[in-house]
C-alpha cells in the first residue's frame, strides 16, 4: 500500500513541477535552482518512434 501511495505523490509532484515550469520559464531559458543550472526545453516523448519502427 505504501508503494502505491510513494507512486501517486511522485506522479503528481512530477505534473506539478512540470505545470510550474511550463507557467513561469520560457523555452530555452536557463534558470538555477539549489547551485543546479536548468534549461526549459519541449520533448513531444516521440522521437524514439522515428528511430525504431519498421518503415
């Protein structure tokens, strides 16, 4: 039952964080958080399927 809790928090701690991004830094800008540089880029998840399936 744990886990499943553990799971559900990460899955919306991920959307949130993502959400938030999306709302207050713009493409491409750079932006420190805790001595860590970040960069908001767009990935659509769908660049492996170029790749890897059969034409």
């Amino acid at each position: 039952m744990v886990f499943y809790i553990l799971a559900i928090l990460g899955f919306i701690l991920d959307q949130a964080t993502k959400h938030i991004v999306r709302l207050y830094v713009d493409i491409n800008e750079r932006f420190t958080l805790w001595g860590i540089e970040f960069t908001h880029i767009e990935n659509s998840g769908m660049a492996w399927i170029d790749c890897c399936m059969v034409k």
